[in-house]
C-alpha cells in the first residue's frame, strides 16, 4: 500500500497480485479505481474512474464506488421528493442516495489489503438522521477480487431504519473494439421494478434472465424477489466475468435488490448496484431494515473477477 498525492488529496494504492487498487477512505469511503493486469501484460480496467482536473466534490464524480446510506436512491414524503418521515411522525430532509458518499470519514484502519473507515456525520447528517450510531465501511482487497462491508451499530435507544447500497460504475467495454452488446448481464430476480413520479413502486419491465446490457429496459429498473444471493455480468467473446455475491448480517435479505444504470448509451461506465432494497423504503417500508438498540447489522458484497 502507498499514499500517492492527487488533485490536493491523499489516495491510497493497493497492489494485490494482479489486481490495482485507488481509495481515498476519508471522503465518502470511496474506492475510485480497479484495474487487474492479464497474463499478455494488458491492463484490464474495472472500475472507472474519469480524468478530471480538479476534485472539489467527491460525492458528483461518477465513478468508483459511492456510498449510498442511510438510503438508496430518492426518498418521498406523501409524493416530495427530498424527504422522508421516521417513526417519530417527524419530515426530515434527506438527499439522493444520502448523506454518506459526500461525507467525511476517519481511517480507523489502513494495511496492505485495504481499510475501515468511520462516518463522521455533518450538520446536514445530523439534521437528516439524527440517530446515535456508527457507520463504518470496510473494504478487503485480494489478488482477482474485492470484499466490502458496510456496517451500522446501534448506540441510542430507540430503533435505526436504513437501507443501504452501493453505486459501482464499472467500466465498459473492459475490451477495446467491444459494445455494450457483447456483455450479459445475469440476475435471478422474479420480479423488476421502477419508481414512478410520486416515489411508489410500480412494475418494471419483463427481463430475460440474460440480459445484454445494450437493452435500454435495463436502465434505472430494481431487480427484486431474487432466487438467491449471486449474480453476473460475462463479456461473451472472452468469457470474462465480474461475480457477485451479496449477504446480510443479523437481518433478512428477503428485499434485496440489484439496480442496473447507466447515463446514456454513449458513457463508458454501466452501474450494476447491490442495494439492501429498493429507493423510496422508508415510506414502502419494502427493503427497510431497522437496527435495535445495542445491535449491530451488515450488509456485505463480494466482487471476483475470473
């Protein structure tokens, strides 16, 4: 592991086997970059990160890894965007895809295969989840994979509702002369859904089990009711594949949802998002988990790259 200095930060290098790291843990936890090297000597870039001259706002950057907690995607509050409402029966504000991924974080752990860092909640976090708690986002990086955790703890006495995620922006084509047509994307969901104008899910469209990401039914749709706890996404000509395995520590998986997105057909990311379940589950209450007093819940992702 090495500190390289960038655009006025300090980021963090990981070489693990063939597989290169970029982090830089004290804003948002984001991991930035993934590229793994082949047996030919090419670099296989996975995780994108954009060529920029500047970073004054980590939590705009599309690319890396954000974030997103206490919620993914928007919250409502009786069809406004921007809000959400606890048990207490009080509106609060709160941002897309939360208050985390623009957030500062303190480094509780720094070594050669990765680092746990603790959210340091700012005025705008304490004003948008005003709850006693700890947020801590861990990441394990091996030789052709990496492990991510995030983690809530109960400090107060009262019941913590949240349903977390991530928002990878993996690259694409991993290949040069490829399209997105030359990529299948495998999710055993019996049931999609999207939002409509009011926050409230609505069905989404009828998917194959194998998708090429070239589908625009594909963008901005929740993958749900899922047959199990992995999926994929292979480049047919190669037969390469990013694996994904998600899993639940002291709270169901029964929600569970994997979101696919991209901007446009012209970006060179496409986003495939594990999140505990879909936008808006404060108000739906589907994919809402809530952590007890003294308690402690994990929602984990593993990504292999074979």
């Amino acid at each position: 592991m090495e500190r390289i200095p960038y655009l006025g930060h300090t980021i963090y290098r990981w070489q693990v086997g063939p597989s290169t790291f970029l982090a830089l843990p004290e804003k948002g936890a984001r991991l930035m970059h993934w590229n793994v090297t082949l047996g030919d000597g090419s670099v296989r870039d996975l995780i994108h990160w954009p060529e920029m001259d500047k970073l004054d706002d980590v939590a705009k950057v599309r690319g890396g890894n954000p974030i997103l907690f206490p919620f993914n995607g928007r919250t409502y509050d009786r069809g406004e965007m921007g809000f959400w409402r606890a048990e207490d029966g009080v509106r609060r504000p709160m941002p897309m895809h939360g208050v985390a991924r623009q957030g500062e974080f303190k480094v509780k752990r720094l070594d050669e295969r990765g680092f746990s860092a603790v959210f340091v909640p700012g005025e705008e976090a304490k004003a948008s989840y005003p709850f006693d708690y700890e947020f801590v986002v861990s990441y394990r990086f091996e030789a052709n994979a990496l492990y991510v955790e995030l983690e809530l703890t109960n400090l107060g006495q009262t019941p913590i509702p949240w349903s977390a995620g991530h928002h990878f922006y993996f690259n694409l084509p991993w290949t040069e002369g490829l399209a997105r047509k030359d990529y299948v994307v495998e999710i055993p969901a019996a049931r999609t859904l999207r939002r409509n104008e009011t926050g409230q899910l609505v069905d989404g469209p009828r998917l194959q089990p194998r998708e090429t990401l070239d589908n625009p039914a594909l963008i901005d749709t929740f993958h749900t009711a899922l047959r199990g706890h992995q999926f994929q996404v292979t480049e047919r000509t190669t037969g390469a594949r990013l694996r994904f395995r998600t899993g639940f520590s002291n709270t169901t998986a029964k929600d569970a949802t994997v979101v696919t997105w991209s901007a446009d057909d012209k970006v060179p990311y496409y986003c495939v998002e594990p999140w505990m379940g879909p936008a808006n589950a404060p108000e739906t209450k589907i994919g809402l988990h809530h952590v007890g007093p003294g308690q402690t819940q994990k929602f984990l992702v593993d990504i292999t790259h074979g």
